[in-house]
C-alpha cells in the first residue's frame, strides 16, 4: 500500500478514541452484500483511450444525435487553457478555448455519458440501481463511441464509486462507523471539526490501483447526522484493443469487485446497517 496524502484539521459532534485491535462485532469490517439504501450518490464507469491523428470532435455531435431518444439533452465538454507570463512585466495571460467533446444525458438526467478526445465515461447519479443493470447500458454506449472515435488502444479503465454517509448524532467514536478514521494525536483535543484523507492503494499481483478519499462535510440542512464522503476511484493501466470486449469486461468487473472490497473494508457492520 502507497501512502500518497493524509491530511487531518484539528467535525463538532465527532470524537477520536485510541485504536484498538480487539474492536470485533458489529464494530469490525462490514459483510460485504447488496445494500437496498446503499450510499452511492454517483457511479461512474470510464475508459481513457488513444485516438487517431486528425479525429474530429463533431463526430461526437453526430453521436450526441444519434442517441437522442434515449439522452434528449446535449452540451458541449469545453476546456480552457491559460498561459501566464511570470518574468517581469505584468502582461494579459493568453486563454484558449477548446472542446473536448459532447455530454448527453437521458430525460431525468440520472443517466449521463461524455464522449470525449481522451475517452469514453458513464455516469449514474443517484438513486444507484445495481452494477448489473448500469453497465450493460454502459457497454452499449462504448461500442457507439467506437465506432464514432475508431480509438487505436484503451489506456486506462476505471469504476469510481461516490458515497455519502450520513451517520446520526451524536457520533461518540468515529471508530463505530468507520474501519480507519484520522487519529489526533494523543494530548490533543480530540473533537474533530473536520478531517481529509487520501490514499492509494495498489495490488501488484493485479496491476489494480485505487484512490480512497475520506473527507467530513458540511450538513447544515440536516442537525440529526453528521456526513462523511468515501470516494473510491478502482483503476488499471491497460494496452488494450477496443475489439477486446472479453478482456475489457474482466478487467473492469475485477476494478467493481475491488470497488466493493474497500468499501466493505472500510465500514462497520453497525455503519453498513444503517443502509439496509
């Protein structure tokens, strides 16, 4: 496991207590199963791809048409770069605008997918159904994106999952809801007001990576619960063909599986409970 960021700020309602590697019951990892509430606010599902010299990016607005039906609502992906002269004299920065390719979303908007110069990338806001009925959707989109972009290799692929837990007050020990949450040091107060932390853990037998980040945040319109947001971003490096479906389907129902591996590892049963 690589240790790439852990940032802790010195959330009211929330108390830190010494670690303990006895803590078993409903207060160990969760049992890893389908939650009806799960947490999930947003899933996304993303290839990164190599293009084509000369592609053309209203190949996409071609696409976005192509789909209406189904995602009735279209907008331009724009970027933006600015160039700023740093050496002396103060001088206007040079900004340039440029499109990166089309958003298409489906009639309630729950449903979005960009197709985009450096990929393709589904994404599902909540309410979350399940992994089985959003990546056949998925999938049938990507071979669209195929055929419009003609990408020469898949570089990267990816399953992001978002969660929001909301955890009612008042929270006596983190340590109840929460397999790793951030330590004070002893001596201090140790009332958090709020805290983030990021890691990145990679499995070398797989070539899997994922970004865990845990943060607090603000709940102002809800006094009962207190919100921690757990975003795991699974992913892998690849060199793969776009016609390598069956490699390309292992790969990321592996990156879901490990999805759900930190997600359960990083809960209690008593927070995995409050989901049910």
């Amino acid at each position: 496991m690589l240790l790439d960021l852990t940032v802790v700020e010195i959330v009211e309602g929330m108390t830190i207590s010494e670690p303990a590697d006895d803590r078993q019951g409903g207060f160990g990892p969760a049992r890893p199963r389908h939650l009806k509430r799960a947490p999930i606010t947003e899933a996304l599902i993303d290839f990164r791809v190599q293009l084509g010299e000369g592609f053309s990016v209203e190949k996409f607005e071609d696409l976005a048409r192509k789909v209406a039906q189904e995602y009735p609502t279209s907008d331009k992906i724009r970027t933006v770069f600015a160039k700023f002269d740093v050496g002396g004299a103060i001088a206007k920065p040079d900004i340039k605008h440029g499109e990166l390719g089309v958003l298409v979303k489906n009639p309630d908007k729950k449903t979005q997918a960009q197709f985009r110069i450096d990929g393709f990338t589904l994404n599902r806001l909540e309410p979350y159904t399940r992994w089985e009925e959003i990546y056949p959707e998925t999938i049938r989109l990507w071979h669209l994106y195929t055929e419009a972009a003609n990408p020469l290799a898949v570089v990267r692929l990816a399953t992001r999952y978002i969660n929001k837990l909301n955890l009612p007050l008042p929270v006596a020990d983190l340590r109840d809801y929460l397999i790793a949450p951030p330590r004070v040091p002893e001596g201090l107060p140790q009332v958090l007001k709020a805290y983030l932390t990021r890691l990145i853990i990679h499995d070398p037998l797989v070539g899997h990576s994922a970004i865990v980040t845990q943060s607090s945040e603000p709940n102002p319109m809800d006094p009962e619960h207190v919100t921690v947001l757990l975003d795991i971003d699974a992913f892998k490096e690849v060199s793969l063909k776009p016609a390598e479906q069956g490699e390309i389907d292992r790969v990321l129902g592996l990156l879901h599986d490990f999805k759900n591996d930190i997600f359960f590892n990083s809960i209690t049963q008593t927070a995995s409970e409050l989901f049910e």
